[in-house]
C-alpha cells in the first residue's frame, strides 16, 4: 500500500486520516462536506483533524 503521508490538501491531519479521506474519494478541503463532523464517521479521522481542516477551510474563505 503507498504511503500517502500526513498531509492531504496542504493540512497536516496525520497518515490515518489522509488515507481515510483519500479513500472516501476527497481530494481538496473545498470538496468535503459542509459538516465536517460527518467525517468522524471515517475510520481514521478524529476530532484533531477536523479541527484542522475547519481552520484551513475559514483560513482559505477570507483569502
């Protein structure tokens, strides 16, 4: 299996979660849902990345 790394979309959320992300079919924060606590559901993301990708989101709306 390749290591697809810690990062997914230039956000630093850990191996697991990238993977889990990946594998749901995602490939940039601007296509994951509007809830991302609905990514809990993934095997592999925690409340830490979505934290993560929460900031990165708000950061990315007020470029």
């Amino acid at each position: 299996m390749e290591d697809r790394g810690p990062v997914f979309d230039g956000v630093k959320i850990g191996r697991p979660a990238t993977g889990a992300l990946i594998d749901a079919g995602y490939a940039a924060v601007e296509e994951l849902p509007r809830d991302l606590t609905e990514l809990l559901a993934l095997h592999g993301v925690g409340p830490s990345a979505v934290k993560r990708l929460e900031e990165a989101r708000e950061q990315r709306s007020g470029d």
